[in-house]
C-alpha cells in the first residue's frame, strides 16, 4: 500500500446510528427492538451542571477523537524521506509502517463498539487513549525501523476507538434530528483535519524533526485523556450494557453481518466516499501527472473538497428537524451525481486544467456530506442494543471499500482525467442504487 492510497483513511469518516423511520416524523414515538421499548433503556439526561452539556463541546470532543487517527497518518506522511533517511531503511520498507498501521486498525475497529458495550462507552475510549499515548512516545524515540513498525501498530490498534465509541456515546445521548445535527457538526470540524495535519506535519519535520511530529501526537493525545477523564460523560448504564460471553458476542456478530438491509446501507455510505477516494489514491498521477502542477501543490486537490464536504455537512445541519432526512439524502445523492456528471463532461471536451478540474470535486463533497449524516443515523439505527458493535462492522466495511478502490480501482484509472471522472460516476450511481436496495429491504420488514 502505498502512502497515497493510505491516505484514502482520513476520508473514511462515519457518523453514527439513529432512531427508526417512526421517529423522523414523529418525536414522540417509542421505539421498540425485540418487544422492548428503546427509550426505556435510553440514560438519565445530563445533569445541569455538567460540562457536557453544552453540545458545542461535546462536538468539539467528539471530533477531537475522530480526527486523533486520521493525524496519526497524515501528519507524518511528509516526513516519509527523513524518516527513512535517518533509520536507515528504504521508502518501499517505509510504506509498511503506514500499512501495519492501517492493518491494525482495520482488525481492532471490529472490537472497540463491542468492547464499549460490555465495559460502558467512557472508559473504553480512555483505555484506548493511553494505548495510543504508549504508541506515539514510542514511536517518537523508536532507535530502529524495528521498534518504529512495532509502536505504530501499536497506535493502528487503539486509533479507531474515539471515533467508534465517541460516536455510539453520542448515539445514546441523541435522538432523530439533534442526533443528525450533532454529526453534520462534527464532520464540519473533522472537515478540517486533511488541510490542517499534512501542513502541520510538513513544518514540523522541516524545522524541528520527524521525531516532533510523534511529540505533537502524544501532547494531543494527553489533553484528550484529560478532557474525557474531566469531562465525558458515561451513556451506557450498566443495566443496558451487554455481558461478556464469547458465544453471545459471536451470535450478536454473525447476528449484525448477515443483515442484508445493514449491509447494504453501509455499502452504500462507503461507495459515497469512494468517488473521492479514486483522486486521494491517484493524488499524486492527478497534480503532478495531469495537472501538471508542482509537489507543492497538492492543497489543489484537498481544499475544494474539503470545502464542499463543510458547505454540505452545514446544509445537513441546518436543514436536520425541517426536511424529511430522506428526501435530505437523495437531494444530497443527486448532488453528487450532478458533480460527477459535470466532471465527466469537462474532461470530454476541455484538457484538464485548474481551477475547473477541480470545481467537480468541491460539488461532489457538498453532496457526499448532504446526504451521509441521515445515511448513517439511519443504517445503524437497524441495531439499536448493538449500536457500538454495528458502528465497529461499519467502520471495517468502509475500510474494506476503500482498500478495493485504492489497491484495484484507481490504478485502472489513474492515468487519465476522463478515466477518474468516469469511476467518480460510478461511485455515485452506485451508492444510489445500493441505497435504494437497502430501502426496499426495509420497507419490508
């Protein structure tokens, strides 16, 4: 995997699960799983005095631990010749401290959401904070490849969990709209992670040393244990929380993975960031190769989508109580069709050129980020008892899309602009059509 394609990870932002189809038009409606009535087993409401109360924060929180792992990547991605240059190990050996990485976080992310759901929702994600505190000191004075390879697993592993957990914590806190304006929220702020950490990560390793960029990690990683040992609330009363028994937790994975309805909608959401997914896999070919820009230029490429995905993450949570969420997810789906149209037709007829190659691109993440806050709070809101293990199957669903399009699709395509543009048509018809699958699958149910 090379590093490009492992960038393809900061993309693979998910928001969480949501209430039943009942609860979009009506508030006052109890939902039921199995017989017995969801909101009884909802937490006791936040007290007054609580920090947490403020949802602003909490947004803040949340986001901080979702954006935690992309950092862990793409800070230290262009410090990738200096790291080896110092250590002593070619750029190909390099490339395998960014894949265990990916590895590992791929596997654990199948266990974080069941883990909060036995253990409860706060000390999982502070548990798996301080794994990744080990893992980023050690990286940052690893003395050989050896023992770099090995703390970077190390951070793989525990990388998923703020996310995952964080959001079913936010999950059992929210219903309906104020949970879809919660997560249009945090996409806003995890919006910013792909501009800020390569930028961050390319000064630091210039002007203070790739070690600094695993110092800067450990100093974030510390303040988020602080604030979630201060400040996060516990959403999961014991009463509700899952036992630990192998065989019941194994029945509850086979029971979530052979629902077909889920496992199409979280296709669906992973097809949606697919269509983005061809250029991060193909960033380097695209500026350098087609646009013929310089290195320097790659913020080309990253700035308009991620300015489409905050315009579309706003749309979604201003409209979020006032537009029916389905109605919001097709307007956000054809929005992205219309983007991928237009880039194929400019690449038709015109050499691609900035900044029109990349205007597409900006009208393809408003959509992606239109439609995937009320795509996933409703996919996952199929399980409501097992809301941190669904989000832990979706993560790796994700995962497993964008490693097929980055390891097989955009090398197919990465050649031409007409290609790329095409494969982003597909990615958006595509997602379409698996959600509307999903749909009829539970309209039958």
């Amino acid at each position: 995997m090379t590093g490009r394609q492992g960038a393809l990870f900061f993309y693979i932002y998910r928001v969480d699960t949501a209430p039943d189809a009942c609860c979009w038009a009506s508030k006052s409606c109890v939902l039921t799983f199995k017989g017995n009535p969801l909101n009884s087993a909802a937490p006791s409401p936040l007290p007054p005095h609580s920090f947490m109360s403020d949802i602003r924060v909490l947004t803040l929180m949340l986001a901080g631990l979702a954006m935690l792992g992309p950092f862990a990547i793409d800070t230290y991605l262009p410090a990738f010749d200096r790291i080896s240059a110092d250590l002593g190990v070619d750029s190909v050996l390099m490339q395998h401290t960014l894949s265990v990485y990916l590895l590992s976080f791929a596997c654990m992310s199948l266990f974080w959401g069941t883990l909060s759901d036995s253990f409860g929702r706060r000390p999982v994600i502070i548990f798996a904070l301080v794994i990744f505190l080990v893992g980023s000191i050690g990286s940052a004075f690893a003395p050989s490849y050896g023992w770099l390879l090995f703390f970077r697993g190390l951070q793989g592993c525990s990388a998923g969990a703020g996310r995952i957990v964080g959001q079913a914590l936010a999950r059992d806190r929210y219903q309906g709209a104020e949970a879809q304006r919660l997560f249009a929220n945090i996409a806003m702020v995890f919006g910013l992670a792909p501009a800020i950490a390569p930028i961050l990560g390319g000064y630091l390793s210039t002007y203070i040393g790739w070690r600094s960029i695993f110092v800067t990690l450990s100093g974030l990683t510390m303040l988020l244990i602080f604030a979630s040992w201060r400040h996060l609330p516990e959403t999961l009363p014991p009463k509700a929380r899952q036992p630990i028994r192998l065989g019941a937790i194994l029945r509850n994975y086979l029971h979530v993975a052979s629902n077909r309805r889920f496992l199409l909608a979280i296709a669906a959401i992973g097809l949606a960031f697919s269509g983005f997914g061809l250029y991060i896999a193909s960033a380097a070919r695209f500026i350098l190769d087609i646009l013929h820009l310089p290195e320097t230029a790659f913020g080309w490429l990253f700035v308009p989508f991620i300015i489409g995905s905050v315009g579309g993450s706003m749309m979604s949570s201003r409209l979020a109580g006032k537009m029916d969420p389905g109605k919001l997810i097709l307007v956000g789906q054809g929005i992205m069709a219309f983007g991928a149209l237009t880039n194929v037709v400019y690449n038709l007829f015109f050499v691609a050129t900035v900044p029109w190659a990349v205007l597409p691109i900006l009208v393809y993440g408003f959509g992606m980020s239109a439609a995937i806050p009320g795509m996933t709070v409703v996919s996952l809101s199929i399980f409501p008892s097992l809301r941190g293990m669904a989000s832990s199957v979706q993560s790796t669903m994700q995962m497993l899309v964008f490693a097929l399009v980055a390891g097989f699709i955009a090398p197919l395509l990465f050649e031409s602009a007409l290609l790329l543009a095409c494969g982003t048509v597909g990615s958006a018809l595509l997602c379409a059509s698996v959600w509307q699958v999903s749909e009829r699958l539970g309209q039958r149910e």
